[in-house]
C-alpha cells in the first residue's frame, strides 16, 4: 500500500530480464558501478544478502565537488529475482540504528511485456522525512541510478 504523504515511488518498464537485474543488484562488484549517479562513485562495505545482513555502502562525489554519503543499514526481506527490502533504521543482525534519514526501501521486480517492471518504493518515517527525501532530488537521483542499472545489465 502506497501513502502518497509518507512514500515515494518510481516504476518503469526495463528492457532487460529480471534474472540480469538481479545478478546486477546482487552482486557487489556490479552494484558499485551503477548505485549512484555518475560521476559520484561508490563503495560496498557490506553485502550480507539474507534478511537481518547487513548493506552498507559508501558514496564519494568528484574530488572538485566533494560530498560524501555513508549509508549503513540491513536487508529485511530478499525474494530471489523478484523482491528486495532494505532499511536504514536497523543495522546488521536487526541492531537498531540511528540514521541521518530513517527510510525502508522496498525493490520489486515483476515480468512485463518484453522486460521487467522495475519498482522502487522508499517508506519514510513522516511526511515531512519524505517531503525532504524529494528535495533532495529522490527522482533524479533513483531515476538516473535505475536507467545506469538497465543499461549495466543489458550488458551480462
């Protein structure tokens, strides 16, 4: 169920198969090369891939802009080739964390048409927690990361 005040969602049709989304989601190596927009970079320290194991990665932007996002949190839910939910508000093991944006992330991926429908729907803690996440340019950002995903995946 999407609440429109506290959720934020973007879904597309992908020209790829759901098996190559999910080795490119799921293996770290790939992740890394399409998690961010470029030219930002990032860097997986954790990969647990089970509910309760911990996903941490790390963002640095170019050397000349700075910037930096470290985003600790845990798998709460893995459906192979079909289901991907992560939060921020626990750590490894369901250790509470206190995080700079308290958010759950449910990632699903279905068959549709000649690809994959892609879903991507990020729960926050209230309205304004959301209302924040936009204008921090949620839809540009997610957006530009799952067009970087579909085009690394066409590639396996």
């Amino acid at each position: 169920m999407n609440d429109g005040a506290l959720d934020l969602e973007i879904s597309r049709v992908l020209a790829v198969s759901r098996a190559r989304l999910w080795r490119a989601w799921t293996d770290p190596v790939l992740l890394a090369q399409w998690w961010c927009p470029k030219p930002w970079t990032t860097e997986v320290l954790a990969f647990d891939l089970r509910p309760g194991g911990g996903f941490h990665t790390s963002m640095r932007g170019p050397a000349e802009a700075g910037g930096e996002s470290d985003n600790p949190g845990c798998f709460l839910e893995v459906v192979p080739e079909r289901r991907i939910v992560f939060t921020s508000s626990l750590g490894p093991g369901w250790r509470p964390a206190r995080p700079w944006l308290a958010m759950t992330a449910i990632i699903d991926m279905v068959d549709e048409a000649d690809g994959t429908r892609y879903t991507a729907r990020v729960l926050h803690e209230s309205a304004a927690d959301a209302a924040r996440h936009d204008e921090m340019g949620f839809r540009d950002g997610w957006g530009t990361v799952i067009g970087q995903l579909e085009a690394l995946a066409k590639t396996l």
